[in-house]
C-alpha cells in the first residue's frame, strides 16, 4: 500500500492521560478513509496527531518519509491540511475572504496575492458552488454552507491529504449527504486523499472506501467497509445489538440497530 503519511508506535495524551498507545497506521494514497468508535476512543486525537496539531508523547508521524516534527509548518500546510471539528472564522469575514486564506501557505513576503492565486479561489468556490456567496459573510449562512465554504478553502490550498474531524457535526441528514458528497468529489475529481472522523457507520461505509474502527484508543479493525462493518463488530466496539444489511444503491453496509445488550452499555463503551 503507498501511504505518504504515517504513525508508527504513535502515542498521544492530554495533561498526562494517554488517549492513543503504540499506534501504527498507514494512510493509504488516493482513497477516502473514514475512522469510526464510539465517542473518547481516540479517534479525533489521532486526527490531531497525524495533522501536528497534537505532538506525540512517544513515536512518530512521518510525511513522504519525513518526521513532521522535523518538516517546516509552512511547508506542511502546503501539502496536508487540516478541518476541525468545529472550525471558527473572525466575525464579519466573507465567503471569498476565506476561502482566499487557503492561499496563505504558498505565498511568501516577497509574493503578493496574485492572479493565480485569484484563479485558484475561484475554481475552489466554484467546485463547491459557492461562489454565488463570495461577497456574503459567513455568519450569514446555514451550517451545510458553512461547511461547504469551509471545503472550499481546504481546496484552495491545494494539499494532497485532507483531513477532516467530523465534518458533518450539528448538520441535518440532507446536509451532511451534501457535505459527504463533496468529499467524494474532493477524491475522485480533484485527487485528494481524505482521512475523516465519522459518527454515522452507514455514512462512512457509504462514503469511504477504507474504514478504521477504534476501540479505546486502539486500532481494532482496519479494511474494505464489508471487512469492517459487521455485527460482531458493532457488539464487539459499540456495544450495539445490529442487522447490516447491503444498502440497494452500492451494496455497501447498512446498520440497522437492534438495540442494547441486556445490561446495557459494557463500562469501557462510551454512548456515540
């Protein structure tokens, strides 16, 4: 597998906790993958870890075969970029204000904003159709809009490895449908290679064409969304009673759960 970013024995902590422990992963090239576990399992840290934002307590991420810790920031903000959970804009910003600071990492003090880079944020707004908004400040638009502006500005930096933390947080299902398939347009149209933190199983197995599931800050199952998304699974990492059925469309996995174990939640799963 060609993988141009990697964890090897990753571990990663907050004030001393350790969230993530001996980790490896391998982010394969050209593919959408999405990680799925319930909620303190990890899965967002690894996020923060792959994309520097959180520094390993032991291990190492390494992009094109080089410690990020030894890449400069600027140059890693031209080839990996990086969507929180909840992203924040300063207040009276537009759309094409932001989408612009997708430039950012390729200009330096002797370059001005120029016609490229114009051309750039325009094809961006463009491919997210948001460009009828490019004079409308963001707090003026829905969340799905939001995101989608946001999307833009990811591909006005023009990386070749998105990662997003749950892009469809706080959106409506027809909402976070339009933001999943920009992602894929993002894959298949403009080759990025996208790695995502996902709550919604079926939307990822829908989405994605590689599924991570994590379990309590470890990599418990990693694989096609037939190899991944099974019931023993679902009991296994969720705690969740579930039929997976093909959905009729691809044929992808499809939850449709059952209900809880008699008992109710194990102690060490988290409700997602």
């Amino acid at each position: 597998m060609n993988a141009r970013l990697e964890a090897r024995g990753l571990t990663l902590a907050y004030d001393g906790r350790v969230v993530v422990e001996g980790l490896d992963f391998a982010l394969p090239d050209g593919e959408v993958t999405a990680i799925i576990g319930p909620n303190g399992c990890g899965k967002s840290t690894l996020l923060k870890g792959l994309g520097r934002v959180l520094a390993p307590v032991a291990g190492e991420v390494r992009l094109d075969g080089v410690r990020l810790d030894r890449i400069p920031t600027r140059r890693i903000a031209t080839q990996l970029s990086m969507l929180p959970q909840s992203p924040v804009a300063p207040s009276g910003l537009t759309v094409a204000e932001l989408v612009a600071r997708g430039r950012h990492p390729h200009q330096r003090w002797y370059e001005q904003f120029g016609r490229a880079d114009e051309r750039i944020v325009r094809e961006a707004m463009e491919a997210t159709d948001v460009a009828r908004l490019a004079d409308v400040p963001l707090d003026e638009l829905s969340g799905g809009q939001r995101q989608r502006v946001w999307l833009s500005m990811t591909l006005a930096q023009q990386t070749g490895i998105v990662l997003l933390d749950e892009p469809t947080t706080y959106l409506d299902l027809a909402h976070q449908v339009e933001v999943l398939e920009l992602v894929h347009e993002l894959n298949t149209r403009h080759g990025r290679t996208v790695l995502m933190v996902l709550h919604d199983i079926s939307l990822a197995a829908r989405y994605a064409s590689r599924i991570v599931a994590m379990h309590d800050g470890r990599i418990v199952a990693d694989g096609t969304p037939d190899e991944v998304v099974t019931e023993q699974m679902l009991a296994e990492v969720f705690g969740l009673r579930a039929s997976v059925i093909a959905e009729p469309v691809l044929g992808r996995p499809h939850v449709l759960p059952l209900g809880l174990p008699p008992g109710g939640l194990p102690e060490d799963v988290h409700p997602a």
